[in-house]
C-alpha cells in the first residue's frame, strides 16, 4: 500500500514525464528501490537518496516527507531552485537577477 511519501514521489516522478528507470538513474538508485518507495512503507528510507531523488524532482525532502501539510509543491519548487541558483557562479546570478528586475518591471 503506497505511503504519502510513496505517492508524492510517483506524482512528481510522472509529472516530469520520468520512468522508474529514468528516476532511478539519475538519482543515482535502483528501480527497485524507487519501486519501494513508492509501492511500500520502507523503515527506513535513506536520507543520502531520498536527498538526490529530491533534486531530481526539483523539491525537497521536507515536502517529500511532509508534503501538503506543512510545506507546499510551490514551496518546495522554490526551495529547490533557490539551492540550485546558491551554486552558480556570480556572473550567472547577476543576469538572473537582472532577467527578475526587468520582468518586475513590466507592470
């Protein structure tokens, strides 16, 4: 019987148009561990790839393990992108920033 977490990961997973192979691989897991998850109440899931399963999904492992209640989708896409743009160097943050000025200002 899926578990919330095993539900959000299977919506996001086909909203992104992934297989369970596709997820797997580039979360760096097996199928059958995706398959797990989303199938069955593991004990323990790990944090390690509950985090790069995540990533892929652009959310994070609050909203996969909290979902709707505390955090929400928008919530979580935000965060996730906010991590990603903390990694990029400063030249591409400038331009980020200034694509974000000039869509503000078309008001």
């Amino acid at each position: 019987m899926p578990t919330p977490l095993g539900e959000r990961i299977r919506r996001l997973r086909t909203q992104k148009g992934y297989t369970l192979d596709q997820l797997a691989e580039l979360a760096d897991s097996s199928k059958s561990y995706i398959w797990e998850l989303e199938n069955k109440n593991p004990p323990r899931p790990s944090a390690e790839k509950l985090a790069k399963i995540a990533e892929q999904l652009d959310t994070t492992i609050e909203y996969l393990l909290e979902g709707d209640e505390k955090i929400t989708e928008d919530d979580a896409a935000d965060a996730s992108f906010y991590r990603q743009y903390r990694k990029m160097d400063s030249a591409t943050k400038a331009k980020i920033r200034q694509m974000v000025k000039l869509w503000g200002d078309e008001k």
